[in-house]
C-alpha cells in the first residue's frame, strides 16, 4: 500500500510538472523523495533493533 501511495504522488507530480513545464522540479523532487524514504527506512531498522535490546 505504501508503494502505491508513493506512485500515486509521482503520478500527481508528473502531471502538475508536465502542465506547467516544470520537468526539472519533478526530477529533484523525486530524488529528494528517494533520499527521505531510504531515511525513513534507515531509521525504521534502527528503532527495531534498538527495541529488543531493551
């Protein structure tokens, strides 16, 4: 569900940008997406591992 959810994004994105000729915004706002969902994964792992040490 959460893969879709990101693709529904991207789709949205990609239609504002192609409507207003903002092609290079959706290409570094889709980077900066890339780069917060590996940040949030990263950190999801993290808090897992932590959890069960406790």
């Amino acid at each position: 569900m959460n893969g879709l959810l990101y693709g529904a994004y991207a789709v949205i994105l990609a239609i504002v940008s192609i409507y207003t000729g903002e092609i290079v915004t959706f290409v570094m706002l889709g980077f900066i997406l890339m780069s917060l969902q590996n940040i949030n994964s990263t950190l999801k792992k993290l808090v897992e591992a932590t959890k069960y040490k406790e």
